[in-house]
C-alpha cells in the first residue's frame, strides 16, 4: 500500500521533472550584446546623413567608434555632418583623398570625449580630435560667443555651427554640423611643391574587406550554437535524473 503511493509520487515528481525540463529547454536565447550603441541605427533615425554613414562604412571607422564606446571610459563625441553639407563640397573633395586621407577626415570629426553642451563652453583650445594621435594636428577650436550659446568649430579651413544633438547620453554625443569639417593638414594651404619624388610619395593603405557585415551571421550561427548546447545540457540532466529516478521507481516496487 505504502510502496504503491510512492511509485505514484514519484511517478508524478519525475513527468513534473520532466515537462520543467522541456520548458527550460525553450526558454528565450540569450539576449544581444548589452548596451551597444548602434551608430548607423542613430545617424538613419537622424534622417540626413547618408553621406556620412556611407563615408564611417567605407573607412571602417563606424566599427572602430563602436568598438572603442564599448570600452572608452571618457566617451566620444561626435560632429555628423548632414548630407546638405556634403552636397555643398567642391566636386572632387572625397574623391582627391587617398583613402588614408579619408580615414584622418572622418576621425578628424570624432573627439575623444564626451562632450555635453556645457562642457564644451568650457573647453580648452585647441582641441584633439581621433585624428590628432597626439601630435598636436588634426586639432578644431571650439567658440562660444559671449552673447549667446551658439558654438562654432572651427578647423582653419572652414568652420560651422554645432547645431542640435542627436544623441547625447553618456558615453556617446551626436551634435550635427551644416558643413563637413576641412582639416588644415589636408586642405589648408599648401608648401610649395618639391619635385615629386616617388619614394616619398605615402603608401596607398590597402582597404580592408569593404564589407564587414559578412561577420554578422557567423557570430549569430555561434549564439545560437552556445544556445542549443545549453538546451541539450538541460535536456540530458533531466534524461539522468529520470533515468535515476526509474531504478528507484523499480527498487521501492520490488522491495527484496
Ligand atoms: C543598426 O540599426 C540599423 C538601422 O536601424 C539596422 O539596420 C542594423 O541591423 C542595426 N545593427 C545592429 C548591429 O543592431
Ligand atoms: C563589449 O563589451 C561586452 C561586455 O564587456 C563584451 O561582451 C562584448 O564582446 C564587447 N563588444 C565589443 C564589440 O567589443
Ligand atoms: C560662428 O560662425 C558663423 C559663421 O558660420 C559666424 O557668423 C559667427 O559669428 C560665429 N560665432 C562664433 C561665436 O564664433
Ligand atoms: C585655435 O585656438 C588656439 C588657442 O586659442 C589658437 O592659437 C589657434 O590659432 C586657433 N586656431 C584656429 C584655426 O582658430
């Protein structure tokens, strides 16, 4: 009689064990990297700034921003010009740039800190940009007029109004600018040209794969793998324990 209520008991623990397996084994995978800022996704929202997605795809610096928000203890800050602003450049400007050249125009637009508006008005000049590496060029200016607190950057070459953000929360600011930021190191005036001597002439750096995105899928298909291995863990627990509890179900009901 006793021995019968307890096969019935553990009969009932071992599908309750059961049916809590499969249940875990369907829980959600797991979830996206936490807090990675997408910068594409913010400049798209922004709705003007084709240009300069495509500029950070094609130098690899939209990666290189986000990796480095990952772990940039002082943030970033980030002057986007607008595609108007693009529009407005002679013909020819991006495309006079060696692609080193591009990469320098397109750091010369990210500073190594987060700025908020107040910060700014307090900044030193000049200020380095993620093209200076510290040498003290590819440097901007930041002023404020006294009157108002209208900003201005400025680089030597040209200058504009830091307009509204698009982003700002810690570590990253988003602020659009109406024109595209002209270094003085590749558009101020230049030296008198000596003879072109080729073996000065800079190396072409070699692009690296244009299209980044083809990792993407691959670090998915290892999530998901991570994910059915966990699955595959919960479920052969549950087939020992079920194993385990049988023998037992089978010892009580044949006690000898
Ligand atoms: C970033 O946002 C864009 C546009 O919303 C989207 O197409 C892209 O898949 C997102 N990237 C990541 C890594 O989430
Ligand atoms: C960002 O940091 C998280 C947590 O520290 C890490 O798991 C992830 O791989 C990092 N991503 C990048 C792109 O560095
Ligand atoms: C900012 O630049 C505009 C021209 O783009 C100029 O008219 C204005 O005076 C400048 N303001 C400051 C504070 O430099
Ligand atoms: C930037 O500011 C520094 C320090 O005030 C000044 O010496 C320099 O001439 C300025 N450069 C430009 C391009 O305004």
């Amino acid at each position: 009689m006793a021995v019968g209520y307890s096969c019935f008991a553990l009969a009932a623990v071992l599908l309750l064990l059961l049916f809590s397996a499969s249940e875990a084994a369907t829980v959600a995978p797991a979830p996206e990297a936490p807090g990675k800022l997408n910068l594409t996704g913010i400049l798209e929202k922004g709705g003007q700034y084709e240009n300069f997605i495509r500029l950070l795809k094609a130098t690899q610096v939209g990666e290189q921003i986000e990796s480095q928000l990952n772990n940039s203890f002082n943030g970033l800050t980030i002057f986007a010009p607008t595609d108007n602003a693009f529009d407005n450049l002679k013909a020819g400007t991006l495309n006079g740039l060696s692609s080193q050249e591009q990469v320098s125009l397109v750091l010369y637009h990210v500073l190594p800190r987060f700025y908020s508006p107040t910060t700014f008005q307090t900044t030193s000049n000049p200020v380095s940009t993620q093209a200076s590496g510290g040498n003290g060029v590819y440097t901007v200016n930041i002023t404020a007029s006294s009157s108002s607190s209208q900003l201005n950057v400025s680089t030597g070459v040209n200058q504009a109004p830091v307009s509204n953000h698009l982003y700002l929360d810690f570590p990253l600011a988003i602020y659009s600018v109406d024109s595209v930021l002209l270094p003085y190191q590749l558009f101020g005036p230049k030296p008198p040209a000596a003879a072109p001597s080729p073996l000065v002439k800079p190396k072409k750096a070699t692009p690296r794969a244009a299209d980044s995105t083809a990792d993407a899928p691959a670090t998915t298909a290892s999530a998901d793998q991570s994910t059915s291995a966990a699955a595959t863990r919960v479920i052969s627990k549950a087939a020992a324990a079920a194993a385990l509890l049988a023998v037992l179900t089978v010892t009580i009901a044949n006690p000898l």
